[in-house]
C-alpha cells in the first residue's frame, strides 16, 4: 500500500507536465485528460522497480497513447466542416514582467495550428523532441523507427513550424493591437482595420461539427475586413480582453457560457492570423484562471 501510495505521488507531482504533452499532441483538454488518466492505469499495471526515471517513462507512455489517439481520429476529422482549431486555454488577462514570463512557456495557438498540418507521425517526433527534450534514440524506439527516421520526421515538422508567422512574445504590445482592432470592429471602420492586419492575414472559424455551414480559411488584409464588418460589429460590443494560450485575446458574452473565443497571432505589430473558435463542445468546459 505505501508503494501505491508513492506511486500516486510521484504521477499526481507530473500530472501538470503530462496533461501538458497531451495537450501539445492532441489539442484539446479532454482528449488529453484521457491520455493522462491511460497513463495512470499503465503506470498501477507496471512494476516500479523496472522504470527508472519515472518522468522520462510517464512522457513517452503520454506521448504513445496521445499518437494513437492521432491516428484513430484521422479520418473523422475528414468530414469536419471548415476549419479544426484546438480548444483554447484561456486565462484572465493580466500585465506585468512575472505574468508575462509564464504566459511566454505557454503552447501557443499559432504552434498547435501548424501542428494539426502535421501527420500524426511528425508531430510525435517534433513534440517530444524539439518541445519536450526526448532523446531521438527514445522517439524512435517508441515509433519503431530507425533515430535518422526520427530526426527526418522531426526535421520536416520543424520546418513548417519555422515557416509559419512567429509571434510577438511582448503580451502588452500583443493587447494594443487587439484592442485597436476591437475598436475598429465596434466602429465599422474598415480602415482603421487594415492598419492592424498583416497583408497576408489569415482568419480561420471553428464552428463544430454540427455546424452547417463549411467556413473555409479567409486570407488577405481586404477580404477578412470586409468578413469582419459583416458580422463583428453585432458582436464586437461583448467582447473581453482575456490571455488565449499565452497570447492576447478576446472572449464574446458571459464567462459562464461564452459565444466565441479569438485567439490572435500578432507578427511585427500586426495581426497575422485570427483564430475563432465557437464550437460548442469547445467552449462548455472552459474555465477563466484568474
């Protein structure tokens, strides 16, 4: 019994750490939640005295379930219509050095929207290794592949990454922006609104899968103003400033049962991408950290 008992320490004290890696891999809490309870039941079935580093085995055995994960949802995800976008992390939005300083570990939304770009087998090379530290030998093993396999997947996933727009890491600039551009929404001010987006912004919609409408990705400055002042300016009035995964953002209508949830990507003082997610089944667990 004191055994289990350690044991249920030891995974209670890297809980925090493997719904993390989940999260990276899977992109929505309650899949990782899953992962992680998995790992638990793994774990009680092991015997202790054969693990070694406990951490460094919990990660690996996250990681592996969360890629079987990937694979069985693959073709679901087929029929999805418009955009898949990960459920959001959500925090209060708050200033100074030491907030910041947290928020800047944050996943944040422009990485795991790459990440969904990924096949499975990528994102579980590129996670463990290049967000999480895992030894290539360790990837591979777990993948049954060779570690130059690995290190390619790896590669690959890291480029995409590399070429996606990098965030601004400067929160208080990031929420500047933002709010310059929820006036300009409230105002219907359309140009005021291209000053704040990037030529090449990007605004993508996750409705849910009931949703009947395909809300395909919309790119450039004009066409995402003018979707923008179509709708937004109905909305723009319940909007609150709240942190979406370490990035500035906004939440529409109460906190106890929001609309919608935005999350921007701010490159170079202008907004590179929004990201809406309305999804229900996203949005009915979400919890406003404080």
């Amino acid at each position: 019994m004191a055994e289990q008992d350690w044991l249920a320490g030891q995974f209670e004290a890297n809980r925090e750490h493997l719904q993390a890696v989940a999260y990276s891999m899977l992109g929505t809490v309650s899949e990782a939640q899953d992962a992680v309870q998995e790992a638990w039941l793994r774990l009680d079935r092991s015997d202790p005295c054969a693990i070694g580093d406990l951490r460094g085995w919990l990660t690996t055995v996250v990681g592996r379930i969360s890629l079987d994960m990937l694979r069985a949802r693959k073709a679901r995800r087929e029929v999805y219509p418009g955009s898949w976008l990960p459920e959001p992390l959500v925090d209060d939005a708050a200033d100074g050095p030491e907030h910041e300083a947290v928020l800047a570990d944050s996943v944040g939304m422009a990485l795991l929207v790459v990440l969904e770009t990924l096949s499975p087998a990528e994102r579980f090379c590129f996670v463990l290794h290049d967000v999480f530290a895992v030894p290539f030998d360790e990837v591979a093993r777990i993948m049954d592949r060779t570690p130059d396999s690995a290190r390619q997947l790896a590669s690959r996933a890291r480029r995409r990454v590399q070429a996606a727009p990098q965030p601004d890491r400067d929160v208080t600039r990031q929420r500047r922006v933002v709010d310059a551009f929820l006036a300009a929404a409230r105002d219907g001010d359309f140009e005021a609104l291209l000053q704040v987006l990037d030529p090449d912004v990007v605004f993508r919609m996750d409705l849910g899968p009931v949703s009947r409408i395909a809300h395909r990705p919309i790119a450039g400055a004009d066409a995402v103003a003018r979707q923008i002042l179509a709708t937004a300016p109905r909305f723009a009035h319940l909007a609150q400033p709240v942190v979406v995964n370490g990035g500035a953002g906004a939440l529409f209508g109460p906190r106890d049962k929001p609309i919608a949830v935005i999350g921007f990507t701010i490159t170079a003082g202008r907004i590179a991408a929004l990201n809406l997610i309305a999804d229900t089944g996203k949005l009915q667990h979400l919890t406003i950290q404080p």
